[in-house]
C-alpha cells in the first residue's frame, strides 16, 4: 500500500511540475495523459516520444526547405 501511495505522490509531483513549465502551451488534460502514460510505461513511453518527436523535427525541416527553394525561385 505504501509503494503506491509512493507512486502517486510522485505522479502528482510530476504533473504539477509539468503543468507549471508547459501550461501556457499545453492543457492540463493533455499533460496528465502524458504524465500517466511515463508513469505506466517509462522507458517505453520515453522512447516512442523520441520517435515523435525526431518525425516532427524531420517535417519541419523538409518544410523549412521547401519554403527556402521557393523564395530563391522567386529571385
């Protein structure tokens, strides 16, 4: 009983945390999804947000160049 009174302090701990750095951008809702699902998975979850996030980065790249080729084009 105890380890689990643990793991929600520790999760509320988080979320709080959370919610104080990224609230202006990112609802509440959407960081509790996120801290439940840390929780849950871990390492896992770590790993699959990395992927996500390496696919955004790889968008937004491809994006900025798109954007560059067509002002040069337009020179």
């Amino acid at each position: 009983m105890e380890y689990f009174a643990k793991m929600l302090s520790e999760k509320e701990e988080i979320l709080k945390e959370m919610v104080d750095r990224v609230g202006d951008e990112v609802n509440r809702e959407t960081v509790a999804q996120k801290v439940e699902q840390f929780m849950r998975y871990g390492n896992i979850f770590l790993f699959f947000e990395v992927m996500n996030l390496r696919k955004e980065i790889e968008l937004l790249k491809s994006r900025t160049r798109a954007s560059f080729a067509a002002q040069q084009r337009k020179r």
